[in-house]
C-alpha cells in the first residue's frame, strides 16, 4: 500500500520557513537597526528568537528526513 506522504512533506515545509523567517528576520533587524553584534545586551531579545526559529527549523527538518528502508529477513 503507498504511504501518504504530505504529513512529511507539511513538516519539512514548515522547517524551511522556520529557518527561512529566522534568516530573513536576522538580516533585517541588522539592516534596520544597524546591530549586528549577537551579543550586545541591547538586542538579545530579538537574536533569542532567531536563534530559536533557526533551532526548530534545523530540528524538523533531521525529523522529517526520509527512513532509509531496511530489508526484512
């Protein structure tokens, strides 16, 4: 029976714009705000969450990688 595969694909799919969105927001605070310094205490906040959109998008993306089929004895 085939396996329906638009769970997998909706996960990885989302992952990529996680980590798309994180990119795009990183590149844009530090056009916008001219900081570029992850670690200045001013602007901690906003690299937090890149950091963390970065993180979940790089985690769906291992999770929802293909199975590598094994043979069955």
């Amino acid at each position: 029976m085939a396996e329906n595969l638009f769970p997998q694909k909706l996960k990885l799919g989302l992952s990529l714009l996680l980590i798309i969105g994180g990119i795009l927001m990183y590149v844009g605070w530090g056009i916008a705000y001219g900081s570029w310094n992850m670690f200045d205490k001013n602007y901690i906040g906003v690299y937090v969450i890149v950091v963390v959109l970065l993180a979940l998008g790089v985690l769906g993306v291992l999770l929802s990688r293909e199975a590598v089929p094994t043979k069955k004895k």
